[in-house]
C-alpha cells in the first residue's frame, strides 16, 4: 500500500513525491513514522482511495484526451490542435472540419512569420562594424563632451526659495527640496507649486547614472521617440508620469505610444550578440563540392512522415542533404523557391513531435514544451532509427535556416550543448519532484526512509530502479543527500533517455558538427532551432497581472515596459525565457499563458531593494521586481539579469 500526503491550500494538492521516493516496502511503523513527520495540518489517505473514474456521458471526440493536473483537476487535452480546456468536449461542441483547417492554417501562418534575426539588425558584418565605429565615435564624443560641461548635473539656482529652505540632488538625479523649518522633504517647488521634473536617463546621477550604461549613446537608443501631435507628458505631484491629449482635453496614465506597433525603435545593442554567433555558425556550415545542384524531396500530404522518414534515411551520402532542397508534395504543381521547404519542416514537425507517436511527450500542463518519451521503444521498436531521422531533419533545419515548430525543455538544449544539468531546470518541468528535492535538501531526509532508488510507473506497474549500484540498501541521509539529489536529476533527464538522445545527437551531427554549437548558450539555442516571434508588447502588458504593491500605474512598472518597448524581438524573446522558461507566446496571445499548475499570468511582483538584480519563478512566470530609483538603472539591472541568468541564482 503507498502512503500520500494530503495538504489544503486553496486546493487539494496531492504530492506524489513520497509515492515517487519510495518507502520500504517492509518498513515498521512506517504510517506512524510519516504521521508524525507531517503534522496536524497534513492528512494521510490510502492511494486507492485517488483512483479516478471516467466521468459518464457521450465519449471524447477523436483526436481528445482526458487528464489531470497535479492538482487532481480534470482537463482535456486536443492533440489536433495542440490546444487544452476545463470543458468536456463534445461532438455537438466539437469543431468542424473546417474550423480545423483554419486553426491549422493560423498556426502555419504564425509559424512561417518567426525568424532567426530581427530584420532591423541583419545587416552585413562590414555595415555592423560600420555602425559600430560611428557608435563608438558618438560615444567618444558624447564623453569628451560630458567631461566639458562637468557641471552641468549641478543643482539649478536656489535663489527665490523662502527662508529655511534647501535643495539637494536625489541618488536617482531627481531634485527635491528640504525644509528645515518643519524637517520635512518635498518633489514640491515651495516658489512654483510643481514638482520637480524626472531625469532623463542619462542625466540621471547616482545608481541610474548614464555612465554605467554606456554613457548618451545607450540613452539615445532608449528614447521611444515623439509624442503623437497633440500630446503632452508631465509629471503628477507623486511622480508618476501621466500624459494630456489636448485633442481631447482628457488626461491618462498609459503612454499613447504603446498604440504604436512600430514603437520599439532602434534595437538595444545585446552583449552576447546572438547574431554575430548565428553568422559565424553559417560561415562555418560549408557548401559541399561534387554534389548536385539540389536534393528532391517528393512526399504526400497525408503521410508526410512515413515518406520522408524513408527519403532522408536511405540517404547514405550525407553531403546530399546540404545541397538545395527541392520540395514536391504529391499531385500539386509548384515551383519549390524556399516557401515550400518551411511548409515542409512544418508539416513535419507536427507530426513528429506529435505525442501520439510515442517518440515524444508533454512535459507538464503548461505551455507545451516536449521531451523525449523514455518509454519510446515501448511505442515504436525503430524508435533509435526515428531519432537518427529527426535529428538530421533538425540538422538540415539549422544547415539551411529553416525552423522547426516545437518547443522543448531546458534540459533537452543543455543535452545538446553538452551541460550539467541542474535542480533549478526540473521547476519548469515538474514542480512536485522539485519542491520534494528541495525540501531533502534544506532538511535532514534521514526521518523519510529514503534509499538510493526510485519507483517508476509503467503502464500501470511500478518498478524499482536503482540509482546507483545495491542502491535499494542504501539509505539517504544528511551526508550523502546532494549525491542522491544529483543522481535522481540525472535519472529524471538523462539516464532514461540516454541511447534516444545519442540517436538524435548522431543524426543532427551529421549536419551540424556539435562543437559548433557551444557557442550558443541553451535559451540561444532554442532560438536557433525553433525561431524568435514578433511579440506584442500591448497584449502582453494588458494580460499582466501585479503583486506586492505594484500596479499597472506605478512608476517602476511603467520604466519597466518602457524598457521592453526598447528592446529589440530578440531580447524580448530573451526576457520571456528568463520569466517563464521558454520564448514560444500562445497562439491566442498572452492570456493563455500557462505555468506549472495550469493557466498562469505573466506577474510582476515588488520584491528585495534597488541594488539586487531582478530574479524569476519560471514555474509561476513571475519577474521578481526591485523598486528601483531610476528607469537607467531598471535597465541595466533587468539586462544583465536576463544575459546572466546561467551565472547565479536569479532563476529558480
């Protein structure tokens, strides 16, 4: 019989992990040992008394599946789509054929609409250098500049202010004014009656300075540009920017920008330089010689993976798939000049990333992201022959800048990459097994009975299996626990998927030699493989939601957005990885964004003081949010978070 532990928060929570960890099977007094452990705020259930029946009625209509959470909750998964709901489907509500056909068509459209580089930034290396050097000249001048007018940061004439009172500059650059009659402070001119203006970025002192941001050059890339005609921003008594629209004669929180789709601007200059990375890699991706001039891919429609499978896996001269891919889709007429080789890899990637193949499987209830399915040659007993095959379609992919329409874990890209992987990675992925790693490793697990072993469910059975050799005998304790913790991370990512991921590995490498791809970072890596999307600011600030004293009014929230507004599709991308996990936004916008245990919001919270860096909860797509003093210092802490987000901890 297997003891659960049943706590209330404002659900049911069921935590699998003493089921997953594994008592003794002979262990004395084990129940009392674990009522004990709990406490009165637990309560302990026989596992029989979890098992879920069907709910009655019409059956799922084809293509559906039913599921839980980790929560307990049922939900239903449409495979077709790649789409999940609370409502049981039925075949009265289920959609038609051809409503079908045109989700088909809008996901074809979103996939096709993705890139490798922003436009605005693919210029040749000698326009770069170009531009780099007239930077480097404004930058030059700018300091030369700065060093002339030493005083210009100077506080402004105090004359005229009453008796009593004083002036000082803010660490944010801000002016406020002191009254030494009542030992108060103030934004308030006592002479005026306004408040002192914001400063601008780089005229702001202290933390927020320009000078740690690259001095007028990078303030200069942060201006979003004009007002729309008519429009006018000041500053509120309590420092908030608000804006006037003296067409209208009404006032508003919101910057009329934001209604701009064009208002990102010049593009923040990125210091790792994904691009620069992505043209070496293409200059090091030669063309072969001897070959001819182009490789014929004829396939159907409607066995679209049967047919290539057997087309790119009798190729033994792999020089072939280098060379220009000419793709034929059986009984259609056209000419193949790129448009039909993307629709080709994303046909493909639908059907074999697709689940119900065996080959790979759903993370988590979240945002679909896929890993590989231990259990593959279960499924398919050619699976190792699939997983040579579709690495080499992902190495042709990269070979010959196409994308692929899937998202996987972290950890897949770190496989890849050759890299640890670290408990940090499993929150996305599984948020029981990581809070139950978590609290081994902040208490002394000797009171749960563990040994070096784990139960595993297949098909209904539960097999042991041992981390490491007589590993059932040996049990966990205070000295040997980050040894048990590491081994269970590599059984959870890389043991069982071992000889799938060496398959995948030969196959993609037979394009694309591995050592190059070590100059990419993971979240990089997911870019190169599956692509950056045009995200839209608006729609993903209208579904933010705000916690611990931050709102959508409040001046660090609104420098926060005016940053992403800066920055370009890619560190955008970037931002988003380091928030929830991965760069993919739904297909329906932000609103279904989904976290660990279901739909999750993208939060913004308050948290920690203006001189620690932001950090992020991936399994709650939460941005932990200093209340910083200036919108320059947001800026620079907020991007040097999300490029060193692997050098400490700043993602758990």
């Amino acid at each position: 019989m297997h003891v659960l532990l049943v706590t209330w928060y404002r659900t049911r929570l069921y935590l699998r992990s003493m089921r997953g960890f594994g008592y003794p099977r002979q262990c004395p007094g084990r129940a009392e040992t674990v009522a004990s452990f709990v406490g009165d705020d637990w309560l302990l259930i026989d596992a029989s008394e979890l098992e879920h029946s069907t709910i009655g009625g019409d059956p799922l209509p084809p293509g559906w599946e039913e599921r839980q959470d980790a929560n307990g909750r049922t939900y239903y998964v449409n495979h077709i789509e790649r789409t999940t709901q609370w409502e049981r489907p039925t075949f009265t509500r289920h959609m038609s054929v051809e409503s079908q056909a045109e989700r088909i068509e809008n996901a074809a459209t979103e996939f096709q609409r993705r890139f490798h580089i922003d436009d605005e930034r693919a210029a040749s290396p000698s326009q770069a250098l170009h531009n780099q050097e007239e930077t480097d000249g404004s930058s030059e001048s700018a300091r030369s500049s700065s060093a002339g007018s030493a005083h210009s940061h100077s506080l402004p004439n105090s004359e005229g202010l009453p008796p009593g009172w004083s002036m000082q500059r803010a660490p944010n650059g801000r002016i406020f004014f002191i009254d030494h009659n009542k030992k108060t402070t103030t934004w308030i001119d006592p002479r005026t009656g306004c408040a002192s203006s914001l400063p601008t970025p780089a005229g702001a002192g202290g933390a927020g300075g320009a000078a740690g941001a690259g001095g007028a050059g990078a303030a200069d890339a942060d201006e979003l540009g004009a007002l729309p005609e008519g429009w006018e921003e000041r500053v509120h008594t309590d420092g908030r920017i608000f804006f006037i629209d003296h067409n209208t004669r009404t006032t508003q929180w919101e910057d009329p920008r934001l209604s701009n789709p064009q208002i990102a601007g010049p593009a923040v200059p990125y210091s790792r330089d994904y691009k620069r990375k992505y043209e070496y890699l293409k200059s090091q991706l030669r063309k072969p010689g001897n070959v001819p001039n182009k490789f014929e891919i004829k396939v159907r429609r409607n066995s679209i993976l049967e047919d290539s499978y057997r087309i790119i896996s009798s190729v033994s001269r792999l020089d072939l798939l280098k060379t220009k891919l000419w793709v034929e889709f059986e009984s259609e007429v056209g000419l193949d000049y790129g448009g039909l080789a993307r629709e080709w890899f994303f046909l493909l990637s639908k059907e074999m990333f697709n689940p119900y193949y065996g080959l790979f499987e759903y993370s988590a209830m979240d945002n679909y992201t896929l890993q590989i399915n231990p259990n593959s040659g279960v499924c398919n007993e050619e699976h190792l022959n699939y997983f040579k095959f579709i690495g080499r379609v992902a190495g042709m992919a990269v070979y010959h800048g196409k994308l692929l329409d899937a998202f996987f874990i972290r950890p897949f890209y770190k496989m890849m990459l050759g890299k640890a992987i670290e408990l940090q990675d499993m929150e996305s992925v599984d948020l029981e097994y990581y809070n139950s790693l978590m609290w081994i490793k902040e208490n002394d697990p000797s009171e749960l009975y563990l040994t070096f072993s784990v139960d595993e469910e297949q098909f209904g059975k539960t097999i042991q299996r041992e981390l490491k050799p007589d590993g059932a005998n040996i049990p966990v304790d205070e000295e040997n626990k980050y040894e048990y913790i590491r081994l269970v991370i590599l059984w959870r990512f890389v043991s069982r998927v071992q000889e799938q991921m060496c398959a995948f590995l030969e196959g993609f490498g037979a394009l694309v030699p591995l050592p190059l791809l070590k100059i990419f970072d993971e979240n990089e890596l997911e870019l190169l493989l599956c692509g950056i999307q045009h995200i839209d600011v608006r729609d993903w600030r209208a579904n933010t939601l705000y916690k611990g004293d931050y709102h959508a009014n409040h001046i660090v929230v609104q420098w926060f957005w005016r940053v992403v507004l800066s920055f370009s599709n890619e560190m955008r991308s970037r931002l988003l990885q380091f928030v929830t996990g991965t760069s993919r936004v739904p297909m329906n916008g932000f609103k279904e964004l989904y976290g660990s245990n279901g739909p999750q919001l993208f939060t913004i919270e308050k948290w920690g003081a203006p001189d620690n860096y932001p950090r992020a909860h991936t399994c709650f797509n939460r941005i932990d949010l200093p209340p910083y003093e200036s919108y320059q210092q947001l800026r620079e802490k907020l991007i040097k978070a999300i490029e060193g987000s692997q050098g400490f901890a700043g993602v758990d």
